[in-house]
C-alpha cells in the first residue's frame, strides 16, 4: 500500500472541492500532459437514466511504473517549483485534478499502458476511494500489446453529468489550446469538440529578431475564455508552450478578447522565464531582460494593435447602435440636414473616445452614460474640444502619447466632416442660386411643370431637410391616400384599390410629402401648390388650396389625431386680397399665415421669403464652413431644360 505525501500546501489546496465537469476537465489536462493527440470523454448511463461512470480515455504515453510515486504522493508541489526560475506549466493543476473526484465520485481507477525503459509495453491499474483519499492501491505490471494511454473512470455519486454545461466549459476552456495545437483533439461521446464559433478570426505573421526566427499567431475571440485575461503564450520552436502572461490590452473595457501566441527560437534550451535574475546572473543565457526579448515584444505589440484597430472601430459602430437603443443618446431628425451634421459629429467623436479609452464608459449606468453624452455633445457646439480631455483626465489616466494620438484623431475626423457636409451644401446652395434664375430672370421662358414643379420634386427640402415625398408629378387625392396609408399603416394598399367620395378627388396636387419623425412616426403633412412665376397669387389660386384643405379634412384615413396639416401656396408675388388675407389672420401669430382650423393651416409665401428662410437656416453650417459664395457656378448662360437637367444629374 502506497501513501500519498501531503504537504501543508497541498493539503489546504486538496481541500478544494470542484464540479464533476470540473474535474473532468482537470483529467483531460492530465491527458494533454502527457503528451495526448485524442482524449475522448465517454458518459455511461444507469438504469434509470442518471450518470453511473465517467471515462475520460487519452492516448498519450500512460504513466510510468517508476515515476507513480512521484505523481501520485504530490499535490501542488513539483521539482520544478522549488526552483526560483523556472518554466511554467502552462495547463493542469499540478496532479490536484487526480484527487478533485472526492466529491462527485465513490472512487476513480487510473488504467494505464505506457513503455518502460526496456522498450517493454506494460499496463497496471490504480485505484483510489473516496474514504481514504491518503492512500491508493496498485495492480502488479502486466505485458500488454494495447496503444499507450491512461483510461481514468469516475463512479459517479448521485450527480448527474450535465452534458449541455460540460460542452460549453470545455469549449471555454480549451479554445485556444486547440486553436494552436490544431492535431489534437477532444470527442465527446463521440461528436468531437468544436470551438469554431468562438473564433472571431486568426491572424499569422512571420518574425526574425536579431537572428532568431518564429512567428506570431493572434486568435480573437468572441467570447471571454476561461482565462482570466488575455494572454501571450511563449512557446518554442518544438511547439512546447514555455511561459504565459497577460497582455497589455487588458481591463481596457472593449470586449477584445485575444490569445497571442509568440512561436520563436529565442525560447529554445537557454532561456529563463525570470524577472528577478539579472543580466549578470544569466551568465550568457537569454531572459525577459535581454534585448532580443524586448525587441520581439515590440514587434508582437505592434502587430497586435495593428489588429486591434479595425476590431474596435467596428465595435464602436455597435457600442453607439446600443447607446441609441437605450436611448442616452440625443434625439436627433435624420431628415435634417442640420441635425445629421451634428449626430455624424458625435458618433465620429464617440466612436473615437472609444478607440483610445473604451473603459471610460465602462460600469456606467444609463444615466451617467447620458450625462457624459451630453457634455461631449456641447463640446462639439463650443468647438472647444480641449475640454474634452479635462473630462476624460478626470475619469482615466490618459499617457502624453495616447494624448498626442486622440487629439491627431479628432483633427482628422472633424476635417472628414466638414468636407463631406461642405459639398452637400455647395450642392443645396447652387440649386437655390438656379431656381432663383429660373424664377427672377424675366427673359426666360418657365412654365410651371416642366420647370418649377421638376425642380421643386427633387428639391422639397426647401420646405423643410424633414420631409419625406410622398407624391408628386400632380396624382389625383385618392393615389396620394393610398401612398400616404401605405407610409403610416401596417396595410399595404395596391394602386386603385382606395377610394373617395369627395367630388374633388381626382384634382391634382403639385407637391405632398410627410415628416416622419426618428421613430418613424408621422408628424405632420405638407401640401404646396406651386405657380409659375409670372402668376400673381390671388383669392382664384387661394380658393384652389383652399379645395385641397377641404377634400383632406372631408377623409378621416387622413386625419389622425396628433397629425398637423399645412398646406402651401407659393409664387413670385400676391396681390392685396391676399394681403389682406395675411393681414386678418396676423393675430395667430404665425408669419404668412391665411387661413386656420384646428391642426390645419394654409400659409402663402413669396419665393424671396422662402430663400430668406433658407439662408437663415444655413447660417450655423456656413459660421464653420467659411464657404465663399462668388465660387458657385454661374448658371444664367444655361436655358431653362439645361438647368433642370443639370439638376437632375446632381441629384442622381
């Protein structure tokens, strides 16, 4: 009878208790250990259903008569360890997971066949109960012709193996063993383990520092692994994993999980994973403090960021997809010319706060996410961006360099905004100079469909950057019913298929589109009546408005209850009546208003004053674009067709 030798240490260790799937995985350890390609992991089943046996079977080189006494009688204690410097193993647990069965298991037997000294082949069996974990028994040595390997079986106790749980824990664990030792493997009753899911992607470089070859394989995950952190693992040129420690992109809040695994000649025989030795001490040997070593680490460094930086671009993208979710972002009108400026703005900003600092929004609550949203909101406003890093100083230590960086970044991306919006608005001032020559150049030939009503379909903006077409080119009320339901109902509606008995129901408007809020929800409706410009506006094309208001007033599908209406009639020029008109409904309070009923109103506005408005609304976006008018060009030489065509073009 043998006795296992506790130490202090081991024993406070050996009183861990672990899962059942927990010390299966500390037996398929062993297995790689032991140098294994194949590990099966094979469930047996009792009477009722429950789990009678667990057998963990590998085909590495079993476990020598000579050495069981060393591997059995020492728990957490090695030869190795006693060493100030030394490899590490990188995988089992120093022989704890032999003894890890006490809780979840009667007993456990170890049936091993490995070749001794002599070439012979021999096998034993070793036994260990549950009662007496201090002792265990062994078989006398048989000859054996049967392939090396251990075949370790747990009697399970009244716990059942939970199979779903044991997958996904192996998976977590093994990931990135697999990954870099691609001939072994693990089965499951037979399916073998796949961790393909869990890999994002893999990146491989070839490296020669200062003469010593290898190369550096990057494996990002998906998911967090069982490692506590992410890892660089220094393996040798024999593909034994000598040493592993965390890397420098960890606790970085990004969700960048990685394994680096550095493959060189430089760990080969000579070389101490030791931090306490000096140069002096290594009497020739290589260690973390020779050059070689830090050159190596700054060639892994660099391509590990390089790998980093489109990962964690492409998160920020789905990082403020979330935030706006949650609805901590500012509610902005994509509709809006103005206000698609400054959301670009803030998610360019955002998204690069991220890149440098992703754990500044880390453990936050929605609320403060919001509070910091909203301050980085009014440093774009100010301008002042210098603020913004007296407020991350405040919430993380940012290095000069990291400084340098961000600052250069935000230089770039401001730059990329302002000529992205610079040309849409040389584009909408441009189209605003040719309609002003198609309407106020009185040697031109315009007509009001095929110049104004052309050029105003494919500039409604005019009457507001958050409006949606819904018709133009003049369909009767009921195909504008059927598109508008089309848009605000769940139903869709085919052509012909709507209906109203409005006698005015075939009449024709020139423009009618919607404002479809960030949400999707519609808001408002505008209806503009369009005359060419030697038309002067009276009571007649009033009354044809006015015909328009009531046919939509007359249809409830129209009128829902939040919606407002507003209705447009637009030239060159009024004449008194119309004054008039504006004159009397003054007392409303809304300029070029005539007429109103509930959430409806009809307005009549001069071309002048809807440029006058435009120009107004540009003025924020010219203040930070310096734009040069005298730049644009000069369309009085083109004819009338020549510019709506040019427009056209432009708007493909």
């Amino acid at each position: 009878m043998a006795q296992i030798k506790l130490t202090s240490e081991g024993l406070k260790n050996s009183l861990k208790k672990l899962t059942l799937e927990e010390a299966i995985i500390e037996y398929v350890w062993n297995g790689f250990d032991a140098n294994a390609t194949r590990i099966d992991i094979i469930e047996e089943k009792n009477l009722m259903g429950g789990t009678s046996s667990i057998k963990i079977v590998d085909n590495g080189t079993g476990i020598e008569r000579d050495l069981l006494d060393k591997k059995f009688s020492y728990v957490y204690v090695s030869e190795k360890n006693k060493k100030e410097c030394v490899e590490i193993n990188v995988k089992g647990k120093k022989g704890v997971g032999r003894y890890g069965f006490f809780d979840v298991a009667n007993s456990a037997t170890w049936n091993t066949i490995y070749v001794n000294a002599a070439g012979e082949k021999k096998s034993y069996l070793i036994t260990i109960n549950e009662e007496n974990l201090i002792d265990y028994n062994v078989t006398p040595e048989e000859d054996s012709t049967g392939e090396t390997g251990t075949i370790v079986t747990l009697f399970a106790k009244e716990q059942n193996l939970n199979m779903t749980k044991l997958v996904h824990e192996l998976k977590l664990v093994y990931a990135w063993y697999l990954q870099l030792y691609k001939e072994k493997k693990i089965y499951i009753n037979g399916l073998q383990l796949d961790c393909s899911e869990l890999l994002n992607a893999e990146y491989e470089k070839d490296v020669s520092v200062n003469g010593y070859k290898g190369k550096i394989i990057v494996c990002i995950w998906n998911n967090k692994l069982r490692e506590e952190y992410s890892k660089y693992y220094y393996i040798d040129s024999s593909g034994e994993v000598r040493f592993k420690e965390n890397t420098t992109l960890n606790n970085k809040g990004d969700n960048f999980y990685h394994s680096v695994f550095v493959v060189s000649e430089l760990f080969d025989n000579n070389f101490y994973f030791c931090s306490k030795l000096s140069k002096d001490d290594l009497l020739g040997a290589k260690s973390f403090k020779s050059d070689e070593f830090k050159e190596l680490r700054k060639v892994v460094d660099s391509f590990l960021f390089s790998i980093r930086k489109p990962f964690i671009k492409e998160y920020a993208k789905k990082f403020i997809a979330k935030l706006k979710e949650k609805k901590v972002y500012p509610q902005y009108d994509s509709n809006n010319i103005i206000d698609r400026f400054k959301e670009t703005q803030l998610d360019e900003l955002i998204a690069n706060v991220y890149y440098f600092v992703p754990n500044v929004f880390t453990n936050l609550s929605d609320i403060q996410q919001k509070t910091l949203i909203r301050m980085f909101e009014l440093i774009l406003n100010s301008g002042e961006t210098n603020n913004l890093f007296k407020i991350l100083d405040n919430v993380v230590d940012l290095t000069a360099e990291e400084r340098s960086d961000m600052a250069d970044m935000l230089d770039k991306v401001e730059l990329s905004n302002m000529l992205e919006m610079q040309q849409l608005i040389i584009d909408r001032l441009q189209a605003i100079q040719d309609f002003k020559i198609l309407l106020f150049d009185k040697d031109r030939y315009v007509n009001e469909v095929d110049h104004v009503q052309k050029f105003i379909e494919r500039h409604y903006w005019f009457f507001g950057e958050q409006y949606r077409l819904v018709t133009a080119e003049e369909p009767n009320f009921e195909e504008a019913l059927r598109r508008y339901l089309n848009i605000v109902s769940d139903c869709y509606y085919e052509k012909g298929e709507i209906k109203m008995e409005s006698p005015d129901s075939k009449k024709q408007m020139d423009i009618f589109a919607v404002r479809q809020m960030p949400d999707g929800e519609i808001k408002k409706c505008i209806v503009v009546e369009l005359k060419r410009p030697s038309v002067v506006l009276g009571m007649e094309e009033l009354n044809q408005i006015k015909k328009y208001f009531k046919t939509i007033r007359s249809d409830s599908r129209f009128n829902a209850a939040n919606m407002e209406w507003e209705f447009y009639l637009v030239g060159n020029d009024y004449d008194n009546d119309i004054k008039n008109e504006i004159e009397n409904a003054k007392n409303w309070g809304v300029k070029s208003l005539v007429y109103k009923v509930d959430n409806c109103n009809i307005y009549v506005k001069k071309w002048s004053e809807i440029f006058t408005e435009l120009e107004l609304n540009f003025n924020y976006l010219n203040e930070k674009l310096k734009f040069d008018y005298h730049k644009l060009e000069d369309s009085k030489h083109f004819t009338s067709a020549e510019i709506i065509l040019k427009q056209e073009i432009s708007n493909a």
